[in-house]
C-alpha cells in the first residue's frame, strides 16, 4: 500500500523541496477546508488504488483525480501549501488505515464528500 501513496504522490506533479528537519506547519487548516482537504487525499488515493489494482481504467482514474484538484483548491492558502497540507494527509492516511479500513471509510464519505465540494 505504501509503494500506492509514492505513485499517487508522483501522479500529482508536486515539486515540493523534501525538508531536512520536522515540518512547520505555515497553515492551519481546520473545520470546512480541513474537510476538504481530506476528501480530496481520499478520492486521490481511492483512485490510483483502484487504477493500480486495474479495477477502473486510466479515463475514470484521470477524472477522479481532477475532481481532487477541484475540492483541493476550496483549501485556503497558497498552492504550494495546499499542496505541502495535501502531502501530509496522504502520508497521515496512509500510516493510521488498512487497506480495508481505507475502503470503509471511502464508501462512508464519498456521497458526502461529493455533494459537499462537488456541487
């Protein structure tokens, strides 16, 4: 699951500096945006999972990871902020979920999510 988050991170074209020592963080997001900052990881990663594992072609995957895009940037801050926030929370999922919880939770909150930030 981990070599996942390495090509979803890939996938996303971030050129973000890797810092030497612990993250500060430049921006607090919370509530709403922190909201939306987290659907938007989870569809990102649910995406490229299910395009990995071959279950839907490149189109959807391509699609899905657009409607990311679109939710990641009802974040506040800068992009390249938004983009350091969007990084952690992959590595934040990717460490505190199985695979099967990952799924769970996706299916518990994609219809909310989506209605949410995809209007």
């Amino acid at each position: 699951m981990r070599h996942l988050c390495i090509a979803t991170l890939l996938a996303l074209s971030f050129a973000i500096p890797v810092q030497s020592g612990p993250a500060h963080a430049d921006l607090v997001i919370d509530g709403r945006a922190a909201q939306a900052l987290h659907c938007s990881a989870m569809l990102f990663i649910v995406s490229s999972t299910l395009y990995d594992m071959g279950e839907i072609a490149r189109n959807t995957r391509d699609t899905a990871q657009r409607a990311a895009l679109v939710i990641l940037d009802q974040v506040p801050g800068t992009e390249d902020q938004r983009r350091r926030a969007m990084v952690q929370r992959f590595d934040r999922i990717m460490t505190s979920r199985t695979p099967a919880q990952l799924v769970t939770e996706y299916n518990d909150t994609a219809r909310w999510c989506r209605s949410a930030f995809l209007r």
